[in-house]
C-alpha cells in the first residue's frame, strides 16, 4: 500500500514546529528519523493531513553529561548513541539495547525521541527508559514545558503521555553513581532485527562480595507496555547474588504479565522466554559488575 495524501512543512526551528501541531491539532505529525511513522503511514494505519519534519532542528540534537544523569535530544540518532564511548561510561544500558533495534540502517536513521514517543511495547529503548525511569520532557506552544517520568509515560501500545500539540524535546538518564554496576539486555525474534517476541533487561549494583544494593530490572514485548518489576527488585536488595533464587523472582515476575498469541509465539511460549531471558540477563549483568563468573542458587 501507499500513504493517504499528506502536506508537508521543512520546520526551521522548534517554535515553528510546536506552533503548527497546535493549530492543527490531531491531524498533524511530527517526522524526524520516520522509522516508526512512514511503515505505519504506509499500511495506512496513521494518516496525517499534515507531516511537520523537524530532522534538522539543532535545539533537539544536544548531548549534556552532568554528574548526576545525561540529557539526550529526542532528534539525537540511535546510531550517534550507540557509538558514544563516554556516554557508555555513565549510561552503559543503551548501548546493550541499541545494538538490538532493527538494522544499522534503522539506527542510522531512528531517533531516541521517536523510538520513545511510539512507544510499541517490543521496542528496546521504551524498556530502557522504564528500567532506569527516565524523565521525558515535552514541549508546547501553549503550555510550555512539563516532565513526564517513564513510568507515568507509557500508557498502552502506540499509546503515550504526548499531548496533540506537544513535542517530545528532551530525555534525562539517570547516572548510578558508585561503582559496581553491571548490565545486560537479551531478546529474541524470528529474525535478528525483526520485532521481539520478548525481550528482558537489568541493571544491578552490587558490593565487591557480591551482595546487591541496587537492582532495576523488566520485560518488553508481553504487555501492551514494558513492564518493569520495582517491588521484586526490593525484595532482592541485600541478597547475595550467588545465594539468590531468580528463577523464582522471575516466575512471579511473568505472572503479572499478559502476552497474547500470534502466528509467532503463544501466550504460555511467550512467557516461558520472557522467564529464560530475565533470568540470563540477570546473571549477565551480575557478571558484568564483579568481574567474573557466578552461580546462582537454584
């Protein structure tokens, strides 16, 4: 299929773009990188009258490293990311997911805003940004500025906190400050680059004898939004890692979840992954934050 007749505006900075989303409202889309947008707008399941590209704007493409978290332009390439060594020192995470969206060529051109503000639930980036809860700015002409933690952001598939008229500007990552810390990001997919059946993430801060003080894990692609499991991670804060039954924290985990079944996967495979996955990527990242092998209890 082809996209429904759409008008396009070349915004030359932001006042422009916010100003045009606010006059038309619903009917207008915002373009950067278009990974999300033009597929969706070719099956004709998004038909803009109005397609505003705000690609070239400098005001969403800064990268500012403070002591405490790192802000990220929502127009930033996934690719510039990806390859960003000082941005890996403080939020090692997006590299581990970035290497798993699509293709180069899709990192190439996706943004970090647009991958967040279509937030499909096997997506890589919306369960980082849930996992360490980011804080998503966003911008209007009418409104100005407000901050949207992640796990107020994610509302259902496709389905955010983004007003018609608002423009996701800005997101601030979270720095885990002390040392020690570890992390690790698994899926899998029928093909490398196509979308997740599941996918698991974790992050974790242990002591140099192994005993975690800081832990944040979750799952895409078996809910209608990621899902991230704070009150399990709580319950795992000053175990020993090798003493640590995950199998059993992960089995609580999927069962607050509910994947539907497709010509891909059914709901129980789906969560029999989901559960491999969170257990490996645990073990990945507990690993990676030692500095060595461990076992863990089973």
């Amino acid at each position: 299929m082809k996209a429904a007749p759409f008008d396009y505006v070349l915004a030359q900075d932001l006042d422009q773009a916010l100003s045009l989303i606010d006059e038309h409202g619903p009917d207008a889309k915002l373009i950067a990188g278009g990974q999300s947008l033009v597929p969706m707008m070719a099956m004709r399941l998004a038909r803009p009258q109005l397609l505003v590209d705000i690609n070239r704007l400098s005001e969403l493409k800064h990268l500012d490293i403070q002591s405490d978290r790192v802000s990220i332009g929502a127009g930033v390439r996934q690719r510039d990311i990806e390859f960003n060594v000082q941005l890996h020192q403080h939020v090692p995470l997006l590299k581990h997911a970035l290497a798993w969206v699509g293709h180069i060529q899709t990192r190439n051109r996706g943004t970090i805003g647009g991958s967040l503000a279509y937030a499909d639930p096997s997506a890589e980036l919306p369960l980082s940004a849930l996992l360490l809860n980011a804080k998503i700015h966003l911008k209007s002409k009418t409104a100005g500025e407000r901050e949207v933690l992640a796990e107020d952001f994610f509302l259902g598939p496709m389905f955010t906190e983004i007003a018609d008229n608002e423009c996701l500007s800005a997101i601030e990552w979270p720095i885990w400050s002390g040392g020690h810390v570890g992390v690790a990001f698994e899926e899998t997919a029928i093909r490398k680059g196509d979308f997740a059946m599941a996918s698991a993430a974790c992050q974790i801060q242990l002591d140099p004898a192994g005993v975690i003080q800081r832990v944040s894990f979750g799952l895409g692609g078996v809910d209608g939004t990621p899902r991230v499991f704070p009150h399990l991670a709580t319950q795992m804060v000053g175990q020993k890692i090798s003493d640590l039954a995950m199998a059993d924290i992960a089995q609580a985990a999927i069962q607050e979840c509910d994947p539907g079944s497709d010509m891909h996967a059914s709901s129980a495979y789906r969560k029999h992954l989901a559960q491999v996955l969170l257990c490996r990527v645990t073990h990945q990242a507990a690993e990676s934050a030692l500095g060595h092998s461990i076992s863990f209890k089973h």
